[in-house]
C-alpha cells in the first residue's frame, strides 16, 4: 500500500521534467553546442515521504551528463583521474560526494535531509520516509540496450553482411521468403508455425540487409534483404575471456547476460558498462565500501527511471535484476534488490536525436559532447566540470597536481571520507574503525568487511568474470 501511495505522489514524467528542468538551470560551461554536439543526463532524487500532509517532497540530489570512458593506457591506479565519464557513473558519483558531507553533518550534530542514528552504536540509518530514486535520459549502455528492433525503428550501427554458407540456413530463409512473396502476390495470410510469423507478429521486423550466394536481384532476394528482425545494439564489447559476441545478422548479432566494457575511441578501455554497474549497485548498495562503515545498511534506489528512448522493459529487468536474482549467502542487510523500473515519455532535448534535428551543414559532423558535468547539492563547490578526466581547462603543467583533479575523483573522496572520520568522537566510531592502523584508500576498502563478503558472493556468483586484482578493481569500478 505505501508503495502504491509513494508512485501516485510522483510520475515518470514529472521525474524525467525535474531533471531536465534543473539542467537548464545550470551555467553553459560543459554543456552541448546546439545543434553539433550530443550528451546523456542521469541523476539521483531523494524523496521525502510526509505521511501527515500525504505529499512527497523531491529533490536533485546529484545530477551528471557525459559519454565519454579514457583509454586504457590513460588510466591511473592513483584514483586521481576519472576513467569513466559516462553520465550514470557522474551522478552516483555525486550521489556519495552528497551523502558524505550529510554524515559530515549527522556526526558533527548538525542536521541531515538524509540520517539518522541508528540502533548500532556508531552506524546511521536512512530516515524514516526518505528513499531515493535513478533517472537515465538514456537506456544504459551495455546489456540493458540489447533487445529487438521494432515497428520502423532505424539501426544506428552499420548492417551486417553475411554469407548465408549452411544449405540449411539458406533453404529456412527461402521457404520464408517464398511465402512473403506468395503475401506480396495473393495479399497477407496468417501464420502460425514458424519462428518468422512470431517476429512479425511482435513487430520485431526491421529491415536488415543479408547477402546470400545468388546476388542476381531479384524479387526472392529483395524479400530475403527486407524480413529478417534485427537487434538494437551496444558498442560495449564482452569482457576479456568471456565468451564473444556471435557478430551474426540480425538477432544472432549479441549475447545477452554477460559483462562489456565500454567503447572508446581507438585504444579499449576499462570501464564496464553502466548495466552492469547498475546491477552491482543493486546488490551491495549505491553508497560505496567506504560509506559503508558508517551506514546500518546498504542504500538501495527505490526506482530507476528512464527517459524517452529506444527501450525494453524485459532487457532492462534482465541487466539489472534477473543477473543477480540467484545470489545467496549475502551478508546480513544485503540482498538482490528489486527497483522499480519505469519509462518517462519525455525526451531530453540534448541527446542525438534532438541534435540532429536540429544540426545543420555548416556545422560539420554531429559529435558527442566532450565534457562532463556534475552538480551535487552540497554546501560548497557544487559544480565540476571534467574533460578526458580532469577538470575541464587545466594546464598541461597542472596535471598531476590537485588543480587539476575532479572533485567527484577517488583521491577527492577518499580525503573528504577521512574529514568525516576525523569529525567522528573515538568513542562513535563503527566498529569496523575502531583501534585499526588504517592509511590508504585500500586499506579502508578491505576494513568494511561485510561489504567485501557480499562483493564476494557476488562475483562469485553472478559476475566471475569481473576483474579481482587490486589494481584492476580500482580501475574497473
């Protein structure tokens, strides 16, 4: 009953509005040229429940835009460069930059939107009636944006072209073929005994060029060329030693279920798609390891929402959810979550259909945008806007110096993380802090002991192939 309570206090739209809404309101500095440029938008809102005066009150609590990943050999063990800038990864983010300086508050007695004490001496506990939701103006990348084509849907990626060499394979496109052709003759008939009929049936026949060994032109061949269903697909590749994709036409062209990374420009990176990040933050929470020690349980989104976008709810269950669904002997507080997911019918103005509407000759060629912004709603310095890592207009001479630093970066952080645990009293320390010669980032990583048990099942059980060495988890994560 809450739950129904909580959606009819909020949309889909007047989620996706909010966000777009608050974009607008930010400076230009990092935002797409009109008309050239291209970016994606996701965002965290926390929602606070009055049950008193049956209203919802919804904040931005962290907003980012980017599309951007740095190559492999750009990437830094030190956490001083931002390796993914993809506007999933800016927001949540932003979302622990938030949630830092709210503890900051609830330690140093002063008040937080977000916590309270909790029942375990040192731990804090989400207010009652608050929770927190995920906006993508986009379908994430990776696995979530693999699904059938339909209706009149245009593939953005080059067409396969395959010799059709199996005898077999040849003979079954045929036999269909020669009965569209008989439709085309005789006019439409209905089928209900192969494969072909249930696509066109669903929608899913979006034309999809096939070569076959008669290239004469011919009526067969058109049909042959015209009906075969094809798939919207993901520049994500699989993970190394993972089985590769079939690279087939049309539907065979993906796998399903298993872990990419994301695309990059020439050289590969090393960021995994913000799918299966997404998954990950549905087991072990949102808020990060080192949060963790302070928290009594891991933060969760109640709902994830997407925009107006090529879209399928199944895949989108699939990426998320049905992953993880089978993971056991978590840690106690730790579960396979269940968001709501959901789809605005708002569009964002900036993303690539919008531009090329809008995009003219002069103008040379639609690009993605280079920059990444992230606002956070915190007390200072809310906005950073990066560029291939860093701070957007450094100096060569500043790099490598914290000028030129993201403030949203594993270094930057980590360095507010240990503000909040020097504002905490010896005494209020969690557990998992107390009386240990802690240092480094890692150090304080491998402290948070449930997180790391849960993180463990998890790969384990879900994800064995997500990289385990220390060097490679600071960069893939």
């Amino acid at each position: 009953m809450k739950l129904f309570y909580l959606f009819i206090m909020w949309s889909p739209d007047e989620i996706s509005s909010l966000c777009y809404n608050h974009f607008n309101k930010l400076p230009k500095r990092g935002k797409p040229e009109a008309g050239r440029e291209w970016t994606l938008l996701a965002a965290v809102i926390l929602l606070t429940d009055s049950s008193e005066q049956k209203t919802v009150h919804k904040q931005i609590v962290s907003l980012g835009t980017g599309t951007k990943c740095i190559g492999q050999s750009a990437m830094s063990t030190k956490g001083d460069i931002l390796n993914d800038s993809h506007a999933e990864v800016i927001a949540r983010r932003g979302c622990v930059r938030y949630l830092t300086e709210q503890l900051y508050r609830a330690v140093s007695g002063q008040s937080s939107d977000v916590f309270c004490p909790g029942s375990e001496e040192g731990k804090w506990a989400v207010k009652p009636g608050v929770s927190f939701l995920f906006f993508t103006s986009q379908t994430p990348c990776g696995d979530a944006s693999i699904f059938p084509m339909t209706g009149s849907q245009a593939q953005p990626c080059e067409p396969v072209n395959a010799i059709q060499s199996e005898e077999s394979e040849r003979r079954g496109l045929k036999r269909h073929a020669e009965c569209d052709l008989e439709e085309t003759r005789q006019g439409p008939r209905m089928k209900t005994s192969d494969n072909h009929s249930s696509h066109r049936k669903s929608g899913n026949t979006n034309e999809h060029e096939v070569i076959t060994e008669n290239k004469e032109s011919n009526p067969l061949n058109e049909v042959l060329r015209c009906h075969l269903p094809d798939l919207h697909r993901t520049g994500a590749k699989c993970v190394p030693d993972s089985p590769a994709d079939p690279l087939q036409p049309g539907l065979l062209y993906h796998s399903v279920g298993v872990l990419r990374l994301k695309p990059g420009r020439g050289e590969r990176t090393l960021s995994l798609s913000c799918s299966d990040k997404l998954a990950r933050w549905g087991v072990l929470g949102f808020q990060g390891a080192l949060l963790y020690h302070f928290l009594q349980a891991p933060l969760y989104f109640r709902a994830v929402v997407v925009g107006k976008c090529p879209y399928s709810h199944q895949a989108m269950q699939r990426a998320l959810k049905t992953r993880c669904s089978d993971v056991r002997d978590l840690p106690s507080g730790f579960s396979a979550h269940d968001p709501e997911i959901l789809q605005s019918g708002l569009e964002f103005p900036h993303n690539h259909t919008h531009t090329e509407s809008k995009h003219t000759h002069t103008q040379g060629r639609i690009s993605p945008c280079g920059a990444a912004i992230s606002w956070c709603a915190v007390s200072q310095q809310p906005l950073d806007v990066t560029a291939n890592g860093y701070k957007q207009g450094v100096t060569k001479k500043a790099l490598g110096t914290s000028q030129a630093r993201s403030l949203i970066s594993k270094v930057e952080l980590f360095h507010s993380f240990l503000k909040l645990v020097a504002a905490t009293e010896d005494s209020r320390l969690p557990e998992s802090l107390r009386g240990k010669d802690l240092k480094t980032y890692w150090d304080y990583k491998q402290a948070a002991g449930a997180y790391q048990q849960a993180w463990t099942q998890l790969r384990l059980q879900a994800f064995p192939l997500w990289p385990r060495s220390p060097r490679e988890l600071l960069l893939f994560s």
